[in-house]
C-alpha cells in the first residue's frame, strides 16, 4: 500500500513535466510528417549578349575609321580643315521607296586636306568597305591616296569662289566613291557637282546617285538618283 501510494505520488509529481514532453514529442513527429512540396519557379534565363549583326562582305573588307585627333590645317588656304559633311540624295529612282530616309541623308566628319593642284576630302566617324588581302572590292584611284577604303573623294576649286566636287572614278573600280556599310548593307555614293565657298556652309549640287544592297553581289538593291547635294559646316 505505501508502495502503491508512493508510485501515486511520484507520478503525480512529475506529471506536469511528462504533459510537455509529449506535447514536444506529438510536435516533432507533426514536423516530420511528408508533406506536398512547395511549387518553385524556374529562374528565367539570362540572356546572352546581342550577336553581331551580319555583315554584307567579309568582315576583313569591313572597316570603322574614327577622326584623327588632329585636323588638317594651313595657314594660307582656308580651306583646309575639319566639316561636318551631309550628304542628301533625291528621292527617286528604281525602288527608292525601299531605301530609308537616314540612308538617303548621310552625315560624316570630313576633313579637306590639300592634294596634288586639288584637294582630298576623307570621311571618318562611319564604317567602309575596304580591300584586304583576300578579297579585293577596288578601293582604289589614282588620284588619291586611299589606303584601299573607300572613304576618299576629290574637290577643286574652280576660280576663286567657287569648288567642284568628284565623287566618281577614274575607271571600273570604287575609288573616290563612297562605300559605306551599316546595319548589314551597302550604301554606295557618287556625283559630280559644284558650289560657292563664299557661303557659309559650303553647299554644292549636281548629278549623282545611291545604290543600296545587301552585298557584292547583291541579290536585294535599290538605287535613288540623279541629284544629289553635299553640304560643308566647318567646325
């Protein structure tokens, strides 16, 4: 009988103590029981860098000339010097209505260095068509120095006031034309024309054209034609 009650109160006593742990234990065996697992979403993927777009010719023909640090200077003549030069073709032509505006509008850094009894006008700030070793497109002329790109073209003064402008070649090849290339095709540039350097700008008119293709030989060209015109803003 003491037994019995001594058990009684043991139990008794610790009874407080057992309550919580089974309460810990009914908790633990709660957080151990499987649950549906939580929907996760995929990370979204990252995207790589923007490919380069295609060019019209091999890349080795293609070429981006900044200005010189310097520009040309002279003392005695003043023409001579950096402009900012704009080109602008007529709208009309074969398909010239497929040739966008800003094509038909150029607008380049130019510098006017004396050459020879004439003047060669560079064009920077742009990409052109060039010869490489491989494959020759015919970037060159005589009458300029151009180091095989066909960014150069020819300007003269005719008398005291007035200049002409040669934007054609001497013969079958592409020198003194001007061949551009952006956003994976070929803009092409030529004319004659002629302008007063008593103005300010410098404006000079004529005939002349674009041809517009994605590459040579192209499969896909426009042309816009006759007239053209080139503005000099000196800077």
């Amino acid at each position: 009988m003491s037994n019995v009650f001594r058990c009684v109160k043991v139990t008794a006593k610790w009874l407080p103590a057992l309550v919580v742990c089974l309460a810990l234990a009914a908790s633990c065996e709660s957080a151990r029981q499987p649950t549906s697992p939580s929907p996760t979403t995929s990370p979204s993927p990252t995207p790589g860098p923007t490919p380069p777009a295609p060019t019209p010719v091999p890349a080795e023909n293609v070429i981006t000339l900044p200005a010189p640090t310097i520009p040309p200077t002279s003392a005695a003549d003043p023409l001579v010097g950096r402009y900012t030069l704009e080109i602008v073709v007529a709208r009309s032509g074969q398909r010239c209505e497929m040739v966008p505006e800003h094509v038909r509008r150029r607008i380049y850094t130019a510098d006017i260095h004396p050459f020879r009894d004439y003047y060669a006008v560079k064009l920077y700030e742009a990409t052109f068509l060039r010869d490489s070793t491989r494959v020759g497109y015919g970037c060159v002329d005589s009458r300029l120095e151009t180091g095989g790109v066909c960014h150069q073209f020819i300007m003269k003064r005719d008398g005291d006031g007035a200049v002409s402008v040669n934007m054609t070649p001497l013969d079958e090849w592409r020198g003194s034309e001007i061949w551009e290339i952006q956003d994976g095709r070929l803009i092409a540039l030529h004319g004659d024309g002629t302008g007063s350097i008593d103005a300010r700008p410098i404006v000079a008119s004529g005939s002349g054209g674009l041809w517009y293709g994605n590459g040579l030989p192209a499969t896909d060209v426009s042309w816009c034609n006759p007239d053209i015109a080139w503005t000099f803003t000196r800077r």
